[in-house]
C-alpha cells in the first residue's frame, strides 16, 4: 500500500490516518483494494497522481459531516493559519455540526472540536500550537490549522463539484446580485482594498467576519442591524469607533467578537438571547452615559470573555446558567467587586470548565492577603495575573490552589519571599511569567523535582535577582527561557546544563558582562540548546 505514496510523507501519514482505526486484516484489505480501485483510472499513471488518489481516497473515507467541514478550508486564503476557536465557530455557524451528535454535558464547541480532532487524526489538517506574548505582555497559548499544498488543492477541486454559494466568500463587489442575495458568508481580508458593498443587499448572510480591516472614518457600513439570519459577526482587531445600537436586533446571532481596540458600546447585548460566545474589547470599553453594560438575560451564553467590572455588573453573572469559559478583568477598587466574582467561582450553581482572571490591586487595597489566598484555591482557575501588592504567596496546600492552574503571570506583586518555593510544588503549571518587580528578593532556587510540567518561563525585569540556582532534576521539560532585564544577575545558572528539553533561550536587555560570560566561559552551560538569541544589551 506504500507504493502509491511515491514516498510523499503527506501521503504516508494520511494512509496511516485511514488505517490507525481499521484494527483487522479484512478491514486493512477493504483499504488496500479501495485503493486500487482508485488507481485502476484512466490516465493515473504519473507518480504525483497516484499520491492525488491517496489523498482522495483519505476524502470519500470521510462521514458526510466531516467532509463539508474539510470542504469550507477552501475559504482561506493559501498558506492562511486559523485558528482553532475561530473555525469551529464558523462550522458551528454555518450548520455543519451535527446538534444530534452532543452526548450529555456537550456543547455544539465540543462536537466541532471532536470533528477537527478527527480531521488531524487523518492528517487532513494540520494543527500548530505555539507560546506567544501578546501586545498586552499576556503570555498566550495560540492553536492553529491549515492545508498542506497538497490537501488544499484537493480540497479545492472537490469544492468544484459542490454548490458554490455554501462555501465561498465575496472578496469584492463584482458578483451578480443574484449572487450576492444568495450569498451566506462574507469575508473582508486584512489589507484587501476593496469597493465595500451594500449590506442591505446581503439578505441571507449567517457569518459576516471584518477581522482586522480599517474601516473609513472608522465608521461600521450601514445595514448590519437588518442582517437577521447572522449567526457569526467579527469586528475582531478593527478600527472603528462605535457599534451600532441596532445590532440588538439580531435575534439569531450565536458568536460576537468585537476583541480589540477601546470602542463605544450600546447597551444593548442584553437583546441577544441566542448568544452563545460573547468577546469584548481588551481594552476597557467606554459606554455611553457612563452606564454600566448590562448582560443580564444571556442565558444560553458560554464563552464571555473580558469581563471588566469596571464597566460591567459582576453581579450579572449569577444570571448566566450556561457559562462555561470566563475571562475577566477584576480591578479592586472595594473589595466588594472581588468578593462578588470569588462567590460566584467558588459556588455551586455554575458550569464553568474554564476561568482566566486579571487582577488588578489598588495600591490602597486593605486586604491583599484574603484576596490572594481565595484567589487561588478557585477550582476552574486555569490562567491567573495579578498585578498588585499582595504581601507574599500562600504556602503550598491542595486545599489552597486549583489543581487546574496552568499559566501564572506576576506583576509588581513586591514579593519578598521566593515565589519558587511555593510555585514549583504546582501539579499542572506549565507557563510562568515573573514580571515587574513582582519579586524583590536577590536569590531564587528551582529544587530538584520542582516544576514538572512547566514549559515556558519569563523573568522580566526583575531588577533585584543576583543569583538563580536551578538544582538537577528541576524544570525537567522545560523547553523555552526568557531573560529580560535582571540587570543584577550575573550569570546563568549552572544548572541549566540539565535542562535537556530546553529549546530556547532569548536574552534581553541585560548588561554586556553578562552576555560576554554566556558567549565565552559559560556557553558549555547551553551548548545543548538549539536556538540562543540576543536582544538589546546594556553597556
């Protein structure tokens, strides 16, 4: 059966995807006469053509859902990398995930998600995951998937045999009328310039994606307001001032994500009993009159991200019995706001699977222990920063931090104890970043055992550390290391020579005498690392 794949790797891993489930010989020879079957054609001589069939064959294998999902990869642009979230919001859209499929506890994001599992299994798709630091300074994780070249010309030629107006976009204004009135996806490229069409005219459209276009005066184009069958609308990353009030009257609309810039937002969300994904600009958003913005009512939602209780109503998420993936934004002017959000985390009444939280603690707060130490035992607590004094970490106990803790950032928290002591005993950690003066002591120590699933570690200005010890047997998988001004430290740690898994290492902004030791007398220290970079240095 390897001979048709001509010693194409896609190929191979593709056959392999169609044999990986097939566990007996009947079923592994049903693949391999399939397959002949396939080469038997006319004209299927070539050897790029016998890998054609492989990969065509890796289709016609697929459940009917599966192949409208693969199909719609055709959208994007070659080369173009999407995201994991957002693709599976638009089959969702789109009516290609199957609501009969969810088991118990399901949502339509987990059956979306199981049907791209499976695509990547087969190696239709390709999926990418890497570290990445935001604009914000927020280490992020960043999921994506594409089309090999290979995938996405069959893609393409399959897609010539189906009903165009099911998958395709409108780049431009040229399309008939007809076209455009039957049009059910319109997609506007980042830096494509384009004459922009009447929205009016676009009377069946459920997905309508603008991410990262600059719209004219900043002004959002008339008509979104009339559009009743969307189901999916991005503003992600635009430039614009304000959203229409008339957005409350789309009644179906089930994904938002209006991410990005400082914009004005109608208090009107409330209106939107079908939304199921909520995502706010990162930035705290101005509403009009000063009013807070009022969620209360969105009671199938499940996604809400940046949640700022500087300008929403914490209270209001007691009112969200679906909710299951929170990202919020608590500034603790009074402890009251924090006090609201930690009684409904660590209430029973909720769903949620998944929490992110950004704190933000007044120089005057009162209590920054009682906040801390509560802060950290809420169970669906995934992501947490704090920016704030806080005194010092709790001790290590189970009963005191989530075990579902995976990626911590501190800012300006003035810790005088070392954090690594307590940090490292964290189960399931896997991305640490200590930032600004968030640890004011001059020694730090990595214990052998500590940190056994951390992955990526950031010091970034921490002005006073002089010396890191990193014992044998710490960060055992620790696979990438920024230094970023510790103008005080002058050396690495010996210890770093263990980390085998170690793959990068970037060094920034630190004194030249410090840079000179890690090329010279220290560099056997990470000879083993495959990629060492330098930023800017200090005399």
């Amino acid at each position: 059966m390897l001979r048709p794949c001509g010693g194409v790797p896609l190929a191979i891993v593709v056959l392999g995807g169609l044999l990986a489930n097939r566990h007996t010989l009947y079923e592994w020879k049903r693949v391999h006469y399939s397959l002949n079957q396939y080469l038997m054609g006319e004209g299927i001589d070539k050897p790029d053509q016998r890998v054609q069939q492989v990969l065509a064959l890796s289709y016609k294998d697929l459940p009917y859902q599966l192949k409208s999902c693969f199909l719609y990869m055709g959208n994007f642009q070659e080369d173009y990398s999407v995201s994991i979230e957002k693709l599976c919001f638009l089959w969702i859209a789109e009516g290609m995930v199957d609501p009969k499929e969810k088991v118990e506890g399901e949502t339509m994001m987990d059956v979306a998600e199981r049907y791209l599992g499976e695509l990547a299994q087969r190696s239709m798709v390709q999926v990418e995951s890497s570290i990445v630091i935001s604009v914000f300074r927020k280490v992020e994780e960043k999921t994506t998937c594409r089309l090999h070249d290979l995938m996405r010309e069959l893609c393409l030629s399959k897609r010539m045999g189906e009903d165009s107006q099911s998958y395709g976009n409108v780049h431009d204004s040229s399309s008939s009328s007809t076209g455009i009135t039957k049009t059910r996806k319109l997609a506007i490229y980042f830096g494509l310039r384009i004459d922009f069409p009447n929205l009016k005219e676009f009377k069946l459209l459920r997905v309508l994606d603008f991410e990262g276009y600059r719209f004219n005066e900043k002004r959002l184009p008339e008509g979104i307001g009339k559009l009743i069958h969307l189901k999916y609308l991005s503003f992600r990353d635009c430039w614009y001032w304000e959203l229409p009030s008339s957005i409350g009257n789309l009644q179906f609309l089930q994904i938002l994500d209006i991410r990005g810039r400082r914009i004005i937002i109608p208090n009107v969300l409330w209106k939107l009993e079908s939304l199921r994904h909520l995502y706010l600009p990162y930035l705290p958003h101005t509403i009009r009159k000063n009013e807070k913005l009022t969620l209360d009512g969105l009671s199938h939602l499940e996604t809400l991200e940046n949640f700022d209780t500087s300008v929403c109503v914490p209270k209001d998420l007691f009112t969200l019995p679906d909710l299951q993936n929170l990202k919020a934004k608590v500034k603790v002017r009074c402890i009251k706001d924090m006090e609201t959000i930690i009684n409904y985390l660590n209430g029973t009444s909720h769903h949620l699977r998944c929490t992110c939280l950004d704190i933000i603690l007044s120089s005057q707060e009162e209590e920054p222990f009682l906040v801390s130490r509560k802060v950290f035992a809420i169970h669906s607590l995934e992501r947490l920063l704090l920016n704030g004094k806080i005194g010092n970490l709790p001790e290590y106990h189970h009963d005191h931090f989530s075990v579902s803790l995976t990626r911590i950032y501190l800012v300006n928290t003035g810790l005088t104890e070392d954090p690594m002591t307590t940090l490292e005993k964290l189960p399931n950690l896997k991305s640490l970043k200590l930032g600004h003066e968030s640890y004011v002591g001059n020694e730090m120590v990595c214990s052998a055992g500590g940190f056994p699933q951390l992955r990526n570690l950031i010091f970034w200005s921490l002005t006073k550390l002089e010396n890191w010890r990193v014992d044998e047997g710490a960060l055992p998988v620790l696979s990438s290391l920024i230094l970023h001004y510790c103008k005080e430290m002058k050396r690495l740690s010996e210890g770093l020579k263990f980390l085998t898994n170690l793959q990068n290492l970037y060094i920034s902004d630190m004194l030249k005498a410090f840079r000179d030791k890690v090329e010279g007398e220290d560099s056997y220290i990470i000879r083993h690392v495959p990629s060492v970079k330098f930023g800017f240095e200090h005399p």
